[in-house]
C-alpha cells in the first residue's frame, strides 16, 4: 500500500459573497494545497468550488487564478485530480478537462482506494424531497437552457448567475449547521437507499457545509468533508482510515 494519502475537499464557494471576500479563503485553500503536494496521491474536489461558474465557448469566469494555478502545479507534479460539479457549478464544461486535464464528473461515481470502495458525489438532489431544487436542477442542466443563457452578453450572464448564487435559497440552500438526525438527513437517507443494494465501505460527500463520519452499519460510513466557509475541514484516506480534519492556517 502506497504511503501516500487521498484528499477529499469541498463547497469552497469562492467568489462569495464579493470577490474581496473570497480572497482570503481563496489563499487560506491555496495554504492548504501547498501542504498536501507533497504526500496527496489523489485529490478529489467534491462540488461547489466556485459559487458560481459558466463557461462560454471562448469566455470562463474572471478571477480565482491562485487556486487554478495551484491545482495545474498539483496536477503537473504528479498528484491525480478529479472534479465533480456542485449546484453552483453545474455549468462547468471543459475548461478543466483541456486546460488542467482534471476529468470532471456530473453523478456519483464509485473507487477503489487503498482497498476500500467508495462512492464520491456533491451530493446535491439525492434522497428523498428537495423537490423543488431537484426541479431546477433539471432546467439548469437542459442543453436547450444552457444554449439560451449563454447568448447572453457574459457581464450580464455573469452578473445575474451571481446574483441567483447567493440570493435565491432555492438554488444556494439554507444550510443548516445541526444535524438534522439520521431520519431527516436526506444524504444519510440516500446512502441507506444504495447501500441496501451495494455495499459500499465509505460514501463521501459535500453539500450539506457541515463536517460529520455517521456509521450507517458496522462496514460502512457516510463522510461529509464540511466547508471552507466555516469550518475550513477536508477529508484525508491514510493507509486505509478515512478520517476528517481540520486545517488551520
């Protein structure tokens, strides 16, 4: 087994709520990075890094070029990145894939590491109710829609996706910072629904911005990474324990 370590990090959210605001955060992330480059095999971003994004065909969003060229620097040393979209970065396209060569996910999707089985996501709009985001989440990922956004000029498209980002519950979410208890968190709930048909040793992911390990049966765990609003916490796999921390700068 390799001595190196797995990452999992998410709902960065840069860009919230203005641009100074995100600065720090944004360096407080890079800060991060650069103690994990040199023992991360495998780095996994799990949703909401920016708290809005479109790409156009020839225009992605201004800003964020500390935490972008840090992760090229990752990646060009060696260190294996995978990205999956959040609610507010649904509208990635390809700018990772050919700038970073970061593959970017839009579902779930199971690994293998260090022996044990995962299943990674955001984990937006899975389990039961929500029903109403689930709802948009549909319109926001119709091509046709996507195609009729992106003929607006990208100040005004920039300007209004930023605006629905921070302002409209609907899209954003109100999250709460309690546990909710193991009937009513709808990730714990969606997990139990999947486990019952696979067995899976750890499900990770973001969304809900609080940072928890919830034994769904004695072979497997439910992991949130938490947030980097809040509690600046990450996930770290370590010859085959996954546990979460906290980073402090």
């Amino acid at each position: 087994m390799s001595n190196k370590k797995i990452y999992f990090a998410s709902d960065q959210h840069f860009g919230a709520k203005s641009s100074a605001e995100s600065l720090p955060r944004e360096k407080v992330f890079v800060s991060w990075l650069n103690t994990i480059k040199n023992d991360a095999e495998v780095l996994f971003l799990l949703g909401d890094l920016f708290d809005f994004w479109f790409e156009y065909k020839q225009v992605v969003p201004k800003g964020f070029v500390r935490v972008l060229g840090k992760l090229a620097e990752l990646k060009d040393a060696g260190v294996e990145i995978h990205f999956f979209v959040g609610n507010h970065d649904l509208w990635m396209h390809d700018y990772f894939e050919k700038e970073l060569n970061i593959p970017v996910y839009r579902e779930p999707k199971a690994f293998t590491l260090q022996g044990k089985t995962f299943l990674l996501g955001h984990g937006d709009g899975l389990g039961p109710g929500d029903y109403g985001y689930k709802f948009i989440k549909k319109i926001f990922t119709n091509p046709f829609c996507k195609w009729l956004f992106a003929r607006l000029h990208p100040n005004l498209g920039m300007s209004l996706g930023l605006y629905l980002s921070r302002e409209n519950k609907s899209i954003s979410g109100a999250e709460d910072v309690h546990f909710l208890g193991e009937h009513k968190e709808f990730l714990i709930l969606y997990c139990k629904q999947v486990l019952a048909e696979k067995h899976y040793d750890y499900f990770v992911f973001g969304h809900r911005h609080l940072p928890m390990i919830f034994d769904l049966s004695q072979q497997s765990k439910y992991v949130n990474t938490g947030d980097w609003i809040t509690y600046n916490t990450y996930g770290v796999l370590d010859q085959g324990i996954l546990k979460v921390e906290e980073f402090l700068p």
